[in-house]
C-alpha cells in the first residue's frame, strides 16, 4: 500500500478546541489516519502527524489549513517558538512504496493550491524548494526573522513567496516541502540562564561545526522553569539520539548544569529507539526482529 505521511505545525498549543477542529478536518477525508497530536502550551504550537494514501493525503493537509486559517490569528499569536503563520511548517515523507519525487509533486501541488485558493503566501523547502536559498527551513524562518517581519519584508522581491501573494492576512505565510523522516527531539536542562543553552545548541549545531544532521535552537520553557535544548535530527541512523544527547550532556558540565529529562516530540522510528537501547545497555548484536511486537506482526 502506497502511504505518505504528514506532519502539520499549527501555531496554537493552547485551544484545544480549535485544534479539535483543525484534527477534525483533517480526518474528514475518506483514508487518512491520524497517528498523534501533540500541543505544547509554552511553544504555543501543536504537532499533528497523519499517513494516507498519495491522492488522498494533500487534500487532507488543505482541509486542515483552511481550517487553522479561520480559526487561528496571527496578529494575536505568542510562543516561544519560531513561526510564520497559523499552519506554519508542512512536511510530506515518503513512508510506503511512495518516491522522494512523488512527495515533492505532492507538496507543490498544494502549495500552488493554497496560494490561489486560500490567498496564503507559500514558501517551498526542503527537496521540494524552488530556489535554493530556501531549501533549509532556518534560511526561510528563525528566531529572528517571523510573522512580524515578514509582514514588513513581504514585498522586497527577495521574500516574494513561491506561490500565493506578497501580502500578509492573519493566517500568515506557509512553509511547504518533502523531506525524510527525521526525530524531534528535546533536552531540558536544570538551569534558568537562557545564554548558557545558547551556547549548548550553538555546539550542537552542525552549521557551527556541531554533529552532522543536527538542527538546534534553545528556549525558557516558562511552564517547566528551565532551559530547553530543541533538536530536529534529520538523519537519526547517521546521528543518532544517545550522541546527541551525550553532546548536550557534556556541553552542560562545562557550566556545571545537569540534564532534567528529554522527550521526544511527535512519532520516532522504531529503530531510532533500538538503537539508543544498544547504546546505553551495551547491547552490540541486539536485532529489531528480537522485539516481540515485530515479530508477533510478520
């Protein structure tokens, strides 16, 4: 069976009613099947991730931004995390009998449908990017450019979007592409000073020499009191989760700061969490097929 999944950010963690109703027009299209959804208060933004079928699964993505975009206003959003609009960042992954090409079709597709039809101006990144100076997301959008200035910057010809036009409402702008799968992935850290995760993510960056396929940002999570080193691996079988943990770790004792806890955020690959296992247990010959759940599925 062919599957793609999808990975929807909203920028809103806080109203589960409107994210209810965002969930709930996403499911309204024959197919799909919603694995999880997730709200965090604090970033103000909810993670929903579903698979369905290559002709059903751009659809259900529209449905649930045509919702965020009447329900969600951007003029009145706050949240620590980085945004540029009430559907913010959408990702297609190949999951099943499904190519890289199809998802990038896919995805264009619907950015090109969003912008006609919702009047939404739309970014392309990632394998599906137009241009190359928008194929990495943190080129398009970042801590210190979001909403508000790309509002002001809309209509310098460098921000024109791909598709949809160069004005702003209160939906905003979206982010659309294709990508692998990736982890997102979170350390909390027994520590207030903002500065000090600043530093942590910077070493753990691997645009500043960090660990390859590692993305990370750091924010005062108001809710917990503490700092929060927030990672997207994008390749969890090059670098994986215990590597990037035992980095933060190690950071961290440079400032006499200690780990809290890590979460992971949304879905992980199960082999992602096979893999931390032989890692920390030193379980060196350990297979997947030796989990019983796999094997009780064949």
């Amino acid at each position: 069976m062919q599957l793609v999944e999808c990975v929807p950010n909203f920028s809103e963690g806080r109203n589960r009613d409107i994210v209810d109703n965002i969930v709930a027009s996403i499911q309204s299209v024959k197919g799909v099947k919603v694995l999880d959804r997730e709200m965090d208060p604090d970033h103000n933004r909810s993670v929903v991730t579903f698979i369905a079928e290559p002709d059903k699964v751009g659809i259900a993505a529209f449905e649930g931004i045509r919702t965020a975009a009447r329900l969600i206003d951007m003029t009145k959003h706050h949240g620590e995390h980085p945004r540029f609009g009430a559907s913010d960042v959408i990702p297609f992954i190949p999951i099943s009998d499904v190519t890289m090409k199809e998802c990038i079709e896919i995805s264009r597709k619907l950015g090109q449908k969003i912008g006609e039809e919702l009047n939404i101006p739309v970014y392309m990144y990632g394998n599906s990017a137009l241009l190359d100076v928008r194929r990495n997301l943190e080129d398009i959008r970042n801590k210190n450019f979001q909403y508000e200035e790309l509002s002001k910057s809309i209509g310098d010809p460098k921000w024109k979007p791909d598709f949809g036009p160069s004005l702003m409402g209160t939906a905003g702008a979206s982010i659309i592409g294709s990508r692998e799968p990736l982890v997102a992935y979170n350390v909390n850290l027994n520590t207030t000073n903002l500065d000090i995760g600043k530093r942590i993510a910077k070493g753990l960056r691997a645009k500043d020499g960090g660990l390859t396929f590692v993305k990370s940002l750091a924010f005062f999570i108001k809710e917990k009191n503490m700092v929060q080193i927030s990672m997207n691996l994008t390749n969890f079988s090059k670098t994986p989760i215990y590597r990037a943990f035992e980095l933060v770790k190690l950071e961290a004792q440079r400032y006499g700061i200690t780990i809290s806890d890590s979460e992971v955020v949304g879905l992980v690959p199960m082999e992602a969490i096979v893999e931390a296992s032989r890692y920390y247990l030193q379980l060196n010959s350990f297979k997947t097929d030796q989990i019983l759940e796999v094997r009780m599925m064949e």
